[in-house]
C-alpha cells in the first residue's frame, strides 16, 4: 500500500469533533518526522469531502493551511464543534485525538 493511502486510511479513524497533529498521523503510519510529508499529501488530497483531511492541525493547535483556504478549514471545524481563536484551536488538549 502506498503512503498517502495509509495515511489517508489512518486518517479515517479521527472521529467528528477530533483533530489530529501532522506528527501524529506521521507517527501513526510509521513515519518519523514526517509531519511535512503527511502535509503534502494533504494538500494533494483527491478525496477532501471523504478524507476529513481538514482535521488535521499543527502540533501547537494551529489549524495550519488547507487547500480551501484557512476560512473554510475553520468553518469545517465549527460545523464539527471545534472553536477556533486566533487560528489555533480552544481547548486543543481536549480535542487531539491520540492513536
């Protein structure tokens, strides 16, 4: 299986109202320090209503970039019940979701 299918596969598993870090899911398909790698594949994303890829976020609680742009990453977020401030995500601890 290719990468970016494992990681989209893997990226399937982060329930509505979750996000996860790019190391995370890089971790999680057996990448080490792969956070970049998971962004590109992301970005090139062919699926993005099927592949919640717009739940994934920096490892600091920044939303990071979305093909749509950031406005529509954010009200994706909202409609799954994840508030945003600044671009970083509230009460991020309790939204990461962990592998």
């Amino acid at each position: 299986m290719k990468i970016e299918e494992r990681v989209y596969k893997k990226l399937l598993q982060v329930p509505t109202g979750y996000v996860v870090t790019y190391g995370e899911l890089s971790r999680a398909v057996g990448l080490h320090n792969g956070q970049r790698l998971v962004g590109q594949i992301m970005k090139k994303n062919p699926f993005p209503v099927i592949v919640p890829c717009h739940r994934v976020v920096k490892s600091d609680g920044s939303i990071g970039g979305y093909a749509f742009g950031q406005n529509i990453k954010k009200n994706m977020l909202l409609n799954e019940g994840i508030k945003t401030h600044r671009n970083k995500i509230i009460n991020f601890e309790k939204k990461k979701f962990r592998f």
